[in-house]
C-alpha cells in the first residue's frame, strides 16, 4: 500500500511539473510570435518609409497593416478598402501603389480596365489578387457614367465581404446567346484617385490624402530593381508568419464594449487582429491610426491648395456663376 501511495505521488508531480512545462512552453512560444510579428512590421514599414512619403505616422501604420492582412485573408471575413486620393500631381498615389506590388500576395497593378477582366483576375485558380486600382477616375467616367462603371463599382462594394457575389453577363458557349453569372468579388483592393469614391466604396475604405513632398521630406526613388532580395524577404517574412498566426488571427476579435462599431469593425478588425498579435507596441498605434481615420482625419492630410478650394466650394452654395473676391476675403472661414 505505502509503494502504491508513493507511485501515485510520484506520477502526479510528473504530471504536474509537465503541466508547468508544456504551460510555459505555450508562453515561450506566444511570445515568440509576438516578437516575430513585429520585426517583420518594422520591416516592412521601414521600407515603405524609404520610398513613400505619407502625410502622417497613421498612414505608414495603417499601410504596413494593410499590407500584411493581405497575406492573412483566410484568417478573416472582410478586406477593407485603401485610397491614395489626391488632387496634386506629384502626391505619390502611384508610388504607393507601386511599392505595395512586390510585397503583397498575386498583387496586379490595373488601371483602365473592364469589369469581365477584373473577375477574371479575381477568379484566377493560383489564388486571390490584391487589385491595386490605378487612376479610378480614368475607371469611372464622369460622375461615374463609364460603360463598366457599375459593374466594377458593384464589386469594389461588395467584394470587401467574403462570399459576397457580384452578377454579370457571360457569353455562353459557341456563342449562343448570354447568361447571367453570380461570381465571388472577394479580395483586397487599394486605389488611387484624383477626386472621390463611390460612396458605397468610400464606406468600406480607409482614405488616406496625400500631398507633395516637402523639401525636408527624405524618401528615395523607387526603381523596379529593388524587386529582387529585400521586397523577396519581406513578402516571405509576411507570408510564413500568416501561416503560423492563422488561428489567433481568425479568433481575434473586438470586444462587445469596444468603441468601435458596426461597418468600422468589419473595416478595422483584420488590422487591429494583424497589430495584436505583433504586441503592445503596434496594437497602441493600431488603435491611434483607427481612431484618426473613423473620425475622418485632420486637416493637415490636405494641401493648401486643396483646403482653399474646399472652403470656397463650401461658400459658393448657390452655385452662382460670380463671387467677388472681396465677398470671399470676407468670410471667416478662409480668412
């Protein structure tokens, strides 16, 4: 009896110091993952920083987040939407996009296109794109009267949802004829434009307003060369890390009091859920660069030039075809 009571003793701190062991193992290993996450962050920040002037510490967070959430896509249910929206030549739009190319996953670069195309790269076999959307003005026509116009709008609404679908003519075999097709629309896209967003687009999008940079700006050019080792190991970086992160990725999620609702949760919950599992540091700015942008951003984001014209479309309410100079310098608004 008494070498029975002892082996059960003995197996039970067995099992106990292996509890122990396998409990601190599971936290070595957390924090590990938290470490890894966020060197590959300030890597990639660090080289959007070298070839991208941004108009503030929100946009470089937010792009960076974007750029990995790509490389994540099955771990979440929605893909917000990205704008580089200028008015200014010059304001880096197309860089932006430019530099994202290496760096996300199956990434097409597309300007003028149609809206059977765009499905067909949405439903290429080797996986979903990331659509970076060129000169959506060129896209939309004026005032968004293209021919395509609203079939490709239909899907940079709905396809930030996954399962959502977006109908569409298709021709049927030899010719006989035409069927309508529902087709999945689901992918990340990031634009660029000179002017606005459908506003069912804009509602699922973080837009952020460039300017020129300023002569103090320090930032290099970026050449199709660099294409090669750095933006290679940064896209291997995210796409390894998406893998050893799926599931606390998918499980992440806002907490029923969080401040952050309804359509800005579906926008801002795959980056927050990127930011936490790199720690403390990028969950903070995470929820800074939130907060900026749902509150629709300060007016630093915009040029001089743009501020002007905004604040004397805002006079010229009675669409009159004369307003006196004086009559301007006299409301406060643009004094």
């Amino acid at each position: 009896m008494r070498k029975l009571q002892s082996d059960k003793n003995e197996a039970s701190t067995i099992t106990t110091v292996y509890s122990k062991r396998i409990a601190s193992d599971s936290r070595q290993t957390a924090i590990n993952a938290t470490h890894t996450g966020a060197r590959m962050l300030n890597a990639v920040e660090a080289f959007i920083r070298r070839f991208c002037v941004l108009p503030n510490e929100h946009a470089y967070t937010t792009v960076t987040l974007w750029a990995a959430h790509c490389h994540a896509l099955d771990s979440f249910n929605t893909t917000p939407r990205i704008a580089f929206m200028s008015g200014d030549p010059g304001s880096g739009k197309t860089t932006a996009l430019t530099i994202l190319q290496p760096i996300t996953p199956r990434a097409r670069r597309v300007s003028r296109i149609s809206a059977p195309v765009l499905f067909g790269i949405i439903r290429q076999p080797a996986g979903l794109p990331t659509i970076l959307q060129d000169e959506i003005d060129l896209v939309l026509g004026k005032n968004g009267n293209s021919a395509d116009a609203g079939s490709i709008m239909d899907i940079w609404h709905v396809g930030y949802a996954r399962g959502a679908t977006s109908p569409h003519n298709v021709q049927m075999p030899n010719g006989r004829g035409w069927e309508i097709r529902d087709d999945l629309a689901f992918c990340p896209i990031a634009f660029a434009g000179l002017r606005y967003l459908p506003q069912a687009t804009a509602d699922r999008t973080i837009i952020i307003r460039m300017r020129k940079p300023l002569g103090t700006d320090l930032y290099e050019e970026y050449e199709e060369e660099y294409e090669t080792d750095e933006t290679t190991r940064l896209y291997d970086l995210m796409a390894t890390w998406a893998l050893d992160n799926f599931a606390t990725l998918k499980a992440f999620r806002l907490d029923r009091n969080d401040p952050i609702r309804g359509r800005q949760s579906q926008i801002w919950r795959p980056l927050l859920a990127v930011a936490n599992s790199a720690g403390k540091g990028w969950a903070k700015r995470a929820r800074a660069a939130a907060d900026y942008f749902i509150r629709g951003g300060k007016d630093e984001t915009f040029s001089e030039g743009q501020l002007l014209l905004r604040d004397i479309h805002e006079l010229w309410a009675d669409q009159s075809l004369f307003m006196a100079t004086r009559d301007i310098l006299d409301r406060k608004s643009v004094v």
